[in-house]
C-alpha cells in the first residue's frame, strides 16, 4: 500500500478532522495519502458528479456512512481498487470499522492481517426505443415505484426470456447480498450473506398477497417492463441516482462482470454487525 485516497462525507467537520488525521498517519508511515470531501449529488438524477480517484491509488478509505460508501463505490466503477469504510457512529453494514478503532485495524491492515471480500454488485440500464438512456452499477439495489404511492403500478419481469410475474403492488425492489440489508429488509425481503451470490427481487405492497420475495441466481438476465401506462414511475438505483421510466422503457438487470472489493477488517464479523444494528438478542 503506497498510496491511499480518503474521501470523507461533505458537511460533517468530524469527518474532515479524521480524514485529515489519518492522511498525517499515513505519511508518517511513508504512504501517500490525498483527502477529497464526497461531492453532494443530493436528490434522484440521471446525471452525477464523479469524485476524481487518481489512478495511482491502491486503496480507498471512506470515512462517513453506509450513503457516503455508496456513492464512492459508484464513483470507483469497474476499477479493482479495495475500499475500507469507517463510520462515524459506531458500525455501519458497508462501513464496518468505527472511528475509534480506526487506527489500532489499519495498523493491522498494514501489516498483512486482513480479508479483501468481493461484492456482487449488478448492472441496470434502461433501454428507450432500442437505445440505451441509462446505465449504472449499483451495490444495493435498484427500486421501481411511483412517486404518488396512492395508485398500484403493473410490472412485467422476465427471468432469462421466461416471464415470472406480474407485480401489481407500490414497487419492486431488486437487491443484491449486500442491500438485503438495507431497503429489501424493510419491505419484507430476507437478509442474505453477503458473500452469496444471488438476486433478489421484492414486491413492494404487492396489491396479491401471493407476490412473495423470490431468490435468484446471480447469472440470470432479468428484463422489466411497465405492464400498463402509468406516470411518476422511478428507478432509483442505491437510492441516489436514477430517472423516469415510461410505458416504452426496458430495464435490463444482470449481474456486473466487476463486483466491489471490500476490505475486511480482522475484528469486525458481519453477524456481530446484523446483532448490533437490527437489535437481536435485545428485550
């Protein structure tokens, strides 16, 4: 490790003051190390700023929330460059390291004691009249719904050209192993290792009882249209980028040939994250 990027979330002068810290911690050990606050791309668009990575750089550090890891992840696309999340208020599911062990788990990341896990991560693009209007990878998950939630949505999906369903409801939700854990477990989705590589896809409010969430294997291409004509319907990928969807539009959903490297910290076990933030084991 040579040289370290540390983006640090916008607005928060603790963020800043321990990104800052850990650049000095760095160098003092003879990394390179650059500090970059993450760019506001607040409010669902089609279009975002990109925050500039260097090519040098062998490793990202984000210092912020589980939204700051997801919008650096974006940032990084198909490039194999490890991130490392540390989070401000203790563990976060993608942020896994707190800020005050920060120091004492890198020292161990130096020193060779330490996992890079692969993350699935999947490709959704929208095609409009055999053109494709837009394209992203997203970590969590993809969501489709409407802006007024008052009137149910009709949606078609098609597993690999085989139709599965017809999902009358407020939405569906297409995550990842990693977002099980984050809109997918709100609407009823199950959580999943995310280590597993898999798709899964859940209705929201689906208006037929039956309409259950359903696991996929991560190979399969999925294909969803808008069964009947609607406005204000949205595709949010990750909950920060996304654009409008129309009776005409294709969503094509396959699994990214570049998942995102995550660097596990040697302390830090998943299921000790699932115990503290969802409370189980809690009266």
């Amino acid at each position: 490790m040579r040289h370290v990027a540390i983006v640090y979330k916008r607005m928060r002068p603790e963020a800043q003051k321990l990104a800052e810290q850990l650049r000095e911690w760095f160098e003092n050990r003879r990394i390179t190390a650059i500090c970059k606050e993450n760019i506001d791309n607040s409010g669902v668009s089609c279009l975002y700023q990109k925050i500039e990575i260097p090519k040098t750089v062998e490793t990202v550090i984000v210092v912020g929330g589980d939204g700051t890891f997801l919008s650096v992840a974006r940032s990084i696309e198909n490039r194999p460059i490890p991130i490392i999340g540390i989070n401000l208020g203790g563990l976060g599911f993608l942020t896994e390291v707190s800020a005050e062990s920060c120091f004492i788990e890198l020292e161990k990341i130096l020193d060779g004691d330490f996992e890079i896990e692969e993350r699935m991560r999947l490709r959704v693009s929208v095609l409009r009249n055999g053109k494709e209007i837009f394209s992203h990878r997203v970590l969590n998950d993809a969501v489709i719904n409407k802006g007024a939630l008052a009137r149910i949505i009709d949606l078609a999906v098609s597993i690999d050209g085989h139709l599965l369903s017809h999902y009358r409801g407020d939405g569906l939700i297409i995550s990842t192993p990693t977002g099980s854990t984050a809109y997918n477990i709100s609407a009823g989705g199950p959580i999943v290792s995310p280590s597993v590589q898999a798709v899964i896809i859940t209705p929201i409010c689906p208006f037929t009882l039956t309409n259950r969430p359903i696991i996929l294997p991560s190979h399969v291409t999925m294909h969803i249209r808008l069964a009947e004509d609607a406005t204000d319907v949205t595709l949010t990928c990750d909950g920060q980028i996304g654009c409008l969807i129309t009776l005409s539009d294709e969503l094509c959903i396959t699994a990214s040939a570049t998942p995102l490297r995550l660097i596990k910290a040697p302390d830090v076990d998943h299921f000790d994250i699932l115990r503290t933030k969802l409370k189980w084991g809690q009266s």
